[in-house]
C-alpha cells in the first residue's frame, strides 16, 4: 500500500473551541494508529506544524482521513506528498541479544 507523509499547520493561538477539540482529536488518532492507518504523527514544539505519515490508496483517500480529524477546520495548511522511501528504525527487525 503506498504511503504519504501529510504536512500540516495550526494556528498560532489556540482558541477554547480548539483545547476542546484536542481529546476527541488525540483518541482519533490513537485509533488510527492501532488500526494502521497512520504510521507516524509528529507535532513540532512550538506547536504550529505537524507530520502525518498515513498508509492508503491514494492522496483522495489521505484527504479524506485528515479531514475526519475533529480539529480539521483549525488545520491552516495540508500537503500531501506520496512517498517513495520510507525507512525508520521502528521499522526494522529488534536487534538480537546473544544472553
């Protein structure tokens, strides 16, 4: 299944609305990460971007997902880019001990 990493920004300010939103965002995202739909889910220490990598069919099928985000209508920007090299260390076989 082809894999697309999403980048996206949040507003500066976070609004009452917004901090509301965040529970039902972050259960959401949980769900999809046990379901192995999303691979991996970034936000940068300031808090205004992020990085989604999400498994699908195609860039229709990523929109759709991101836009099932309850904090969706905050999201400023969304790129979505399709990936020809992913590679991680989560990824991988766990090392072997020999004890």
């Amino acid at each position: 299944m082809p894999r697309f990493v999403v980048s996206l920004r949040l507003p500066a300010l976070f609004t009452q609305e917004f901090m509301a939103l965040i529970p039902s965002h972050w259960a959401l995202i949980q769900q999809l990460i046990e379901d192995h739909v999303i691979e991996t889910y970034a936000i940068s220490a300031d808090r205004t971007r992020g990085w989604i990598t999400i498994n699908a069919d195609d860039a229709a099928a990523v929109q759709a997902v991101v836009e099932l985000f309850p904090l969706y209508s905050f999201i400023t920007e969304v790129e979505i880019d399709e990936l020809f090299i992913f590679d991680s260390a989560k990824s991988r076989f766990p090392r072997l001990s020999l004890n």
